[in-house]
C-alpha cells in the first residue's frame, strides 16, 4: 500500500478546502516512514482491531491498515470523516476494513467493534481526557502507542517525586503501564506545531480495585494535587471534615499526613480511599 507523503496531504486539504484548525490539533504528519515506526512500535498484529482516535487526512489510517485486522476511526471534523474513505479506497483493497465514526471522542460512549489496540496521533488540547476516557470506556484495549505533545508525554510517564509527576501520571497509572517510546521531530507535521512531541506506550494492567473505589482514589487525586504544595491533612481537609480529621483518617490508612500528593504513588492513593470506603 503506498502510504500519505507531504505532496498528497496538501492536495487532500486543497481538495477540502481546509483550513487546518489549532483549537482541534490539526496537525497532520506528512512522513510515511514515521507512521510506519509507529504502527511498528505499537506491535500490531493481523489479529488486532485498531482503534485510532482524530485520523484526520489518513496518514496513520493507511499505516494501520496495513497491519491490522481492522481499523476503527474516530473524527471530530466531518470533512475529514467523509473523506476518508474515499481515501482508504484509493489506496488499499482492504477499505471494508476501515469503519470510521463522526464524533467527538471524548463523548463516544462505545463503540460497533471491541478495539484491542489504540494508535493515535491525539489531537493536543484534549489528548490526556481522550486517553483516560478510552481506557474507562474500553475495556477490550489491552495496549497502545500514543503521539502527544512532549510535555504532555513527560506527565503521562512521570514517577511520583518528580515534578512532572501529577493528576494525568497518577490516573494513567489506574489502568495501565505507560512508558515513554521516543521523540517526534515538528518537522514531520504539517503544519509544523510550536513544540515537539512524544510517543508513550501503554499496557493495560488489572485495575487495583472496583470502579466504586476507582471513583473515589480519582477524587482524592484531584484534591491532592489541586494545591501541590500543602501536605495531604490541608489538601484533604474539605473531605474529611477539617485538617485533624483529615489527618487522623489518613494515619489510619497508614499515610503519613504531612506529606504531599506528588510523593505517592497509585497504591498509596488506593490506601486512602480505601479506608474512607471502609470506614
Ligand atoms: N492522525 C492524523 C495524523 O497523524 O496526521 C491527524 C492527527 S491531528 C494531531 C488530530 C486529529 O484529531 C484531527 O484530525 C482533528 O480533527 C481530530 N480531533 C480533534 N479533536 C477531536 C475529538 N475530540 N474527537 C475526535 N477527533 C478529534
């Protein structure tokens, strides 16, 4: 299959008329060899169903095809959705292959196909929501490659004492094993975006506890880092009825109370919400 180079991406956004749009991350990459590397890196196999989040012109699409079962696209912009097809058939015998859905992904609910592995250059104002959001709603993906902004990708993969580490590294942590898997030069973009980006990979892991407890561990991260620098009773204190009680709880759970959320890892997390479950 020949995949998408520089000149075709032009010629397609020409043929649209589109204008691509910052606030929806358009960034198109415009080097086969890059989608390649990442198809390569995400270890996809003829038995996989790919799912791909923002396939904007195809450039990944075309790569993943190549490789996977089947592939399953999901795109904000409808111009972009209607044409991939046409696209798809254009260049591969396998476009049946290819289901592509016309919608926001941070709404999607399900999907018509259980994906088991997710590649993605996710669009970059919403790529840590559409990664945490994929991984609740989608049980059946098992790994995955994902393109981010570099900064994004150094949250994502952060441990704790580091000061990288925060709400996305720790969530991130609930579902899956996330390591960083390489650099993506801006030149290989068109447009060519302000910052380099990264690739991270991910294994789903088994959960450390039910969804009741998952909502819970969720809320006391969100509280822990919404003021990095005050120790856990302070940052704590509104769930559980003032700073001594805050502190007594988190003693119980056998969390030192003056320490500060960017020190604990997700099981340390769990032990917290663990006790107020149980209490
Ligand atoms: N995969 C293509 C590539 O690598 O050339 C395009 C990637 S571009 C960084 C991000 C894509 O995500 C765009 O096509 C954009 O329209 C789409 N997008 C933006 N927000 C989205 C959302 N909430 N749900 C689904 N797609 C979205």
């Amino acid at each position: 299959m020949t995949l998408l180079g520089a000149a075709e991406i032009r010629t397609l956004a020409e043929k649209l008329d589109l204008k691509p749009s910052k606030s929806l991350g358009q960034n198109f990459v415009i080097d086969a060899n890059v989608c390649r590397k990442i198809v390569r890196t995400a270890g996809i196999t003829s038995s996989d169903i790919a799912l791909e989040i923002g396939p904007g012109l195809g450039s990944l699409t075309l790569a993943l095809m190549e490789e996977a079962a089947s592939v399953v696209a999901v795109e904000i912009d409808s111009r972009l959705a209607n044409q991939l097809p046409i696209t798809a058939a254009a260049h591969s015998e396998g476009a049946n292959n290819l289901t592509v859905i016309n919608q926001d992904a941070l709404q999607l609910k399900s999907l018509p196909v259980a994906p088991t592995v997710l590649v993605a250059n996710l669009p970059y104002n919403v790529s840590v929501p559409v990664f945490l959001h994929l991984l609740e709603i989608l049980p059946t993906l098992r790994s995955g490659v994902v393109m981010v902004q570099a900064e994004v990708a150094d949250r994502l993969t952060a441990k704790p004492n580091t000061k990288e580490y925060g709400i996305p590294s720790v969530k991130a942590a609930w579902w899956a094993e996330v390591t960083g898997a390489g650099s993506v030069s801006r030149s290989i973009f068109w447009p060519a975006p302000n910052v380099d980006s990264k690739l991270v990979a991910f294994k789903r892991r088994e959960t450390p506890g039910s969804e009741e407890l998952r909502k819970e561990v969720f809320a006391i991260i969100d509280l822990a880092f919404a003021q990095r620098r005050k120790m856990l009773r302070a940052a704590l204190s509104s769930r559980y009825g003032g700073s001594g009680a805050a502190e007594a709880h988190l003693s119980a759970a056998g969390i030192d109370p003056t320490l500060r959320g960017e020190s604990l890892d997700i099981h340390s997390f769990c032990k917290i919400a663990q006790q107020g479950l149980e209490s």
